[in-house]
C-alpha cells in the first residue's frame, strides 16, 4: 500500500529527475539525476580525428510520465511528466603531442539545459547553463578499423541548484568519471563502440547528500553501408553500485538500475563532418524513471 508521504516523496525526487545537464531521469541518487549524460555516446565515440580543434554539438530530448520502484512498478505520481531539452557544445582539443603512444587530447563541454516538471498539481520550470564538464584523455588508432580513447573528466557544479526547487538543472557537487572507449569501424561491414565510464560523486554541501557510485555503458552496433552510412542500434546500460549516503549514513533502497535501446543512424563525409542520430527507449528500469530521448550529435573540424 503506497502512503500519502510516500507517493509525496516519490513525487519530489521524480520531478527533480534531470537535475544533471543532458542527464535522463532517475529515482534513485539525490534529486533523481546523474551528472552524467546517460546514452549520450554513439558510433565512432573512440575514433579521435587528427590533431587539431573540434567542436562537436549535441542535442538532447528527453521526455517521462512514469518513475518505477524497486520491483520495476510505477508509481502512482498524479499529473507526473518531466520534459527537458539540451544543447551543449563540446569542445575537443587533439594536441600533436604524445603520450604512451597515442594523441593527447583535451575537451570542455558546456550544456544550456531547458527543463520543466509537473507532478501533484505543481510544476516548475528553468532554464540557463548546466554542470560543465571538462577532461583530459589519451586517444590511440591500432589500426584503421580499431580505436580506443582511456581519459578522466570532471563535472563541474555550475548549474543553477536550490534545494527548495524542483527544477534543477545543476546537482551542486563535483564527480570524476574515469572513462575508457573502444570503437571498430568498417565502412562496408560491422561497426561498434562501447564506452564505459564510473562515476564518483561528491558530497552536496546543501544537503550533506552524497550519491552513490555508477556504472554506465554507452553502446552502438551497426552495419556500414559504404558512402559514409552506418545503421544500427544504440542505448545504454546504468547500474548504481553503491549506496546514497545522508551524513555518512547509508541510505537501503537507494540503488537505481536501467538500461535503453533503440535505432541509430551515422554519416560521415570522409572530409571531418559527422552526424550521428538515435533515437532511445529505456526499459528493464529499477528506482528511476522510465522515458524515452532523442539525441543528434554533429562533428564540425576548425
């Protein structure tokens, strides 16, 4: 039996589902958000071009109504219905210098985040400047169809937070997220990538709320079909391997799982313009919400 402060306070952690700037909607963590940007990665993710500046642009919809407990049931949330639109610009550096036999490289991501809730008769809207993530990585070419990519990023607490707020488009505490890439690329046969990255939250100095540690793969598979196609599928798969914290104290039931899938297309020009499109649903969802996103993601060279 779901009490009236349960369904309140699942409410309140669901409307605050992409607290994290491009992040989907979650339950379990604080405020229901990742401060990493689930699905976000598609072909070609480890394939670093030649040295020189890059700008890559993402951009990011997503939509839920239904946020599911612990058993993968949806709770009964009056009116629930989180929307969130992001465009984030995506800075990469491949330097000439080397390290271990690959490229150094270096990039800042800078997400504006559009972000509306509605849940129990109340809404709440913002819109402005999400987390900022910044990172340094070594990027290597084994062969011309086999890349890897090994880096580190920082997720930087620059978006807009108040506790009081059911709308947030920052999560107010640093995470590092070692990374590693691996991408197979053929223009006439198999193509795949896998990025899989740790997140390790901070403590939130508003709520003394630490989140817990996460694990996600971003995944692709596809088919080249010459001319610079590629067709496939793309999603994710998230799991919360470590407990939230509230002053140091763990907090049981707080773990969230999900995972997506769905079809991915890429083009390349052969000259350093891409595109890459997919379009996700999740499902199998644990202590989060349950939605689907769209994501397109274009490589401009300088």
């Amino acid at each position: 039996m779901t009490t009236p402060q349960k369904t309140k306070t699942a409410s309140r952690l669901a409307v605050l589902a992409l607290a994290g700037a491009l992040s989907t909607a979650a339950f379990a963590t604080e405020g229901g958000g990742s401060t990493y940007p689930l699905g976000t990665e598609n072909f070609t993710a480890g394939a670093a071009p030649p040295p020189g500046l890059y700008v890559l642009e993402y951009l990011n919809y997503y939509t839920t109504t239904r946020v599911n407990d612990g058993a993968g049931n949806a709770l009964p949330i009056p009116g629930f219905k989180v929307r969130a639109a992001a465009a984030a610009t995506r800075l990469i550096w491949v330097t000439p210098q080397e390290a271990l036999g690959g490229h150094v490289t270096a990039h800042a991501i800078l997400p504006l985040v559009d972000l509306s809730v509605r849940a129990g008769g109340a809404s709440d809207s913002r819109t402005g400047l999400g987390d900022v993530t910044v990172g340094g990585a070594i990027a290597w070419h084994h062969s011309p169809q086999l890349h890897s990519v090994v880096g580190l990023d920082a997720v930087l607490p620059t978006g807009a937070y108040d506790r009081t707020r059911q709308a947030n488009i920052g999560r107010n505490y640093l995470s590092l997220q070692p990374l590693g890439v691996l991408t197979w690329m053929d223009p006439s046969g198999f193509n795949g990538d896998v990025k899989a990255t740790l997140n390790f939250n901070r403590t939130n100095s508003d709520t003394n709320y630490r989140s817990g540690r996460e694990f996600i793969v971003d995944y692709a598979a596809g088919w080249g079909l010459g001319n610079g196609w590629v067709v496939g599928v793309g999603g994710y798969v998230y799991r919360q391997w470590s407990d939230d914290q509230v002053g140091g104290v763990a907090v049981a039931g707080s773990r969230g799982r999900s995972q997506s899938i769905g079809p991915s297309v890429r083009y390349a020009n052969g000259k350093g313009w891409l595109i890459t499109a997919k379009v996700e649903k999740e499902f199998g969802v644990r202590n989060r919400a349950q939605g689907s996103q769209f994501w397109l993601k274009t490589t401009i060279p300088f």
